[in-house]
C-alpha cells in the first residue's frame, strides 16, 4: 500500500465518525486517537491513522509536521456571524431592537464606501482564523461592496465561506433602505458573480421579518426558484418584543416562522439564527421543513434575549449549528462560544457534554449547513480544513490538565478555561493558513 500525499500532519485526532440525531449517539460516535497521522493531498483527507501504523508511509523526503501535544480538530464552523458588527462588539445597555437602532444601523452605514468594507473584510478573516473558524455564514449589509469586500479576501484565503447582503425595505433609516426590485436586482447580480467561485456560497439574506414588506418577501421566493442552490438565512424569534411586532405586523400569520414558510423560505439550506421563543409548531415546521436554527449563546446572554432550548431542538430534530453571531455575540472564539453554550444547558438542568459540544461546532455546524460531505471531520476524501489546539497555554490550563483523567475532561477544560490563544494552527483546504506567533502566556 502507498499513500500518495503532499503533507502529513502529527499529532492527537479528535472527530465525530458520522452525522448523530442524539447526544448519546454522538458520544458512541466520537473517536480520538493519542498520537495520530493526517495524509493530505490537493486539499483533501488521504487518510487518518495512527502514528505506529502510518509511520511506513511516510516520504523521508517530503516529511511531516509534528504537531505533537496538541489536539488536531476538524475547523469550526460558525453558523452566524455579522462582520460589519465587528467594531462594535460589546456595545452596552440594550436588548435587540433598541441595540440595532442605537449601535448596528449606524456602524453598518460605512460600509458603502469599498475601501472601508474591505479594511473590515480584512480584519474580519484574520479574526476567524485565528480563533481556529474556517467555514462561516455571515451577514453582510445593505450595499454589495460589502459583500464584494468579504468574498474577495475569503477568495484569496481559500474559505469555505457562505455570506450576502442584507435586504431591507422598511424599519430602518433611510440610508439603509431600498425597494424590494432593488434589493432584488442586486442581490441577483451578487449570486452570479459569487455562487460557487472558489469553496464560497451565496446565502440570500433578507434582515428579518419586522424591515420586510411583502413584496420584500416576495422577491426573495423569487430568488429562491431561480437559484435553487443558494443559501438563506435570517433571524426567527429572537426576543420577545421582536415576537410581539412580527405579530403586529403579520397578522395573518399565527405564529413567526408562519411568516417565512408563507414565502416559502423555509426548507434545506435555510438557517435561522436564534430560535428562542418557538411554539411546538414551529419546531415541527423546521423539522418537517428541513430548515436548520443557529445557537449563539454569548449573542442570547449579552442582550438578554433569552434561552436557547437545545432539548427541543433534539426532540424535534432539527438541524442546529453554532453561531457566535459577532458582534451582538461577545467572541469570535468558538471555545469561550461553547463555555457559554454550557451555561445555557445549566441553566435548564441540561447537561452539554464536551462530545456534542464540539460536534456542534463541527460536523453538527457542517450539517446544517447542508456541508457535511464536504466538512467536519477527518473522513477520507473530505476537505482537510482543521486546527491544532495547545490544551494548556497558561498555568491554569497546564495546572488542570495535568489532571485530566481523558481526552473529554481536557475538551470540557478548553470549553470552561479556553479561548483563543489556544489556537496554535489553522489550516485550509490542505495547506497552514494562519500559525500563532508566540507563545501566550498567562
């Protein structure tokens, strides 16, 4: 047997074998391997095994990368995430509709001028990598520079990144404001020039009920039948006087996510961020639906919207992926991002273990995504997008793991003391994408 690869990668693997529809499942499913080898060739997984079977393979001359002491994960997968909120993470003292209108619509504003969108653009990835995401689904805003600027540089790094921009037509400032035959043809432009170029994905993108119109809506079912290969993505009951307009304003409609079935928005590839305050119907409507919900726990906390209901979510089972949901959201870290998760659970005497945890983040976050043949783990033939994680950068981190009794108390440990100077490494489709500089100290 040989193994025809461009890199090798050592150290400990840790991935979910297969796509689980409960967390005991995925406990069953979960598999780590101590000290490990990754074969990687045109961007792919050539193989995973261990080090003591996969050292014979190996071409004295091309090497490998010893990454030993640390924990190689498949990447993260952020399942929402605003980038032009980037400046302004961590506004104070308001809930979400208060907070868009004093923070989010005038950040937001700036980012009809390129140059600007692309200074943030810039930014925006160098955070992701260095918090070890690599595939992400993001809002832009109102104007296609935006959009333009993000896709371009994630274009240049290789990402698998699914992004568009905000439609909007009533309840904001004029300046953020257009018709719906404007928002159309824009956003159709925008999907021709950027669906599928390179690993990326167009995600139509209207804000959320309360700034659409009917005929909003209706431009975006348009755009659905046209480009039955795009993404949606929105926001579905967040906070409860957003619950109570949408009910003021669609009356027609029993419940929130009533609005968007309507419209025919529901169904495979559309995600919807937050999913709080949802009536059984609505979670059997997801289900029946195949849409997908993204928890942002830090977003949740920060503006008291609420919590997130993951018990229900499995019930139902809906397709569910994490979202840090920057910058309403605290971090762009996943770690400090499934500490919080942690928190939510508690708070509903639900225990999150570390296995489902970082499924979520992983191959959870892949499938609802509708990306899991491509992402989110080391099965062979999928895209080699993953991280090395240093378990123990500070005192307190080396203190603790000195003790842990197996590889789910250290990812537990990273859940609770983590963030993101652990991240050593960040790789992209087979090749290092981002490596820290330095060693972090505590």
């Amino acid at each position: 047997m040989m193994i025809d690869y461009h890199a090798a990668v050592r150290g400990a693997l840790f991935d979910i074998r297969d796509v689980c529809d409960s967390a005991d499942e995925i406990a069953r499913q979960a598999r780590y391997l101590d000290d490990g080898l990754l074969f990687i060739r045109d961007g792919r997984i050539a193989a995973r095994m261990s080090w003591q079977e996969g050292e014979q393979y190996l071409d004295p001359q091309k090497g490998y990368t010893d990454l030993r002491g640390h924990i190689l994960l498949p990447g993260f997968v952020d399942a929402h995430i605003h980038y032009p909120q980037t400046e302004m993470i961590g506004a104070f003292g308001e809930q979400l509709l208060e907070w868009l209108s004093t923070y989010t619509f005038p950040v937001e504003s700036q980012f009809a001028d390129p140059a600007y969108a692309a200074e943030i653009a810039q930014f925006f990835i160098d955070q992701l990598l260095s918090h070890g995401t690599t595939t992400a689904m993001v809002f832009c805003t109102l104007h296609p520079e935006s959009v333009n600027a993000l896709l371009t540089e994630a274009l240049k790094r290789d990402m698998r990144l699914i992004a568009g921009k905000v439609m909007m037509d009533r309840h904001a400032p004029d300046y953020l404001t257009e018709t719906a035959e404007q928002s159309y043809r824009q956003t159709r432009e925008l999907i021709q020039r950027w669906q599928h170029q390179g690993r990326l994905g167009y995600a139509i993108t209207p804000r959320f009920a309360p700034t659409s119109t009917p005929e909003l809506l209706d431009a975006v079912r348009r755009l659905r039948e046209e480009f039955p290969d795009t993404w949606l993505q929105t926001h579905l009951s967040e906070n409860p006087n957003e619950v109570a307009w949408v009910n003021d304003l669609w009356p027609e409609h029993a419940r929130y996510l009533d609005v968007y079935h309507h419209y025919q928005l529901t169904g495979e590839r559309s995600v919807f961020a937050h999913g709080i305050h949802l009536h059984a119907d609505e979670w059997q409507c997801l289900h029946d639906t195949g849409s997908a919900v993204a928890f942002c726990p830090t977003s949740n906390l920060f503006l008291g919207s609420g919590l997130f209901r993951l018990p229900a979510c499995w019930r139902h089972k809906v397709r569910m992926g994490i979202g840090t949901d920057v910058g309403a959201g605290t971090t762009f870290s996943m770690l400090r991002t499934l500490g919080e998760a942690y928190k939510v659970g508690q708070l509903q005497s639900y225990r999150l273990r570390a296995s489902e945890a970082f499924y979520h983040a992983t191959l959870g976050g892949a499938h609802a995504l509708r990306l899991d043949d491509k992402i989110g783990n080391f099965a062979v033939g999928k895209e080699a997008d993953f991280i090395a994680i240093d378990p123990a950068v500070t005192p307190l981190q080396r203190l603790r793991v000195e003790r842990c009794k197996d590889v789910y108390e250290t990812l537990f440990v990273l859940m609770t003391l983590g963030d993101e100077r652990n991240i050593r490494e960040t790789w992209i489709n087979g090749q290092r994408a981002w490596a820290a500089s330095a060693t972090p100290v505590g």
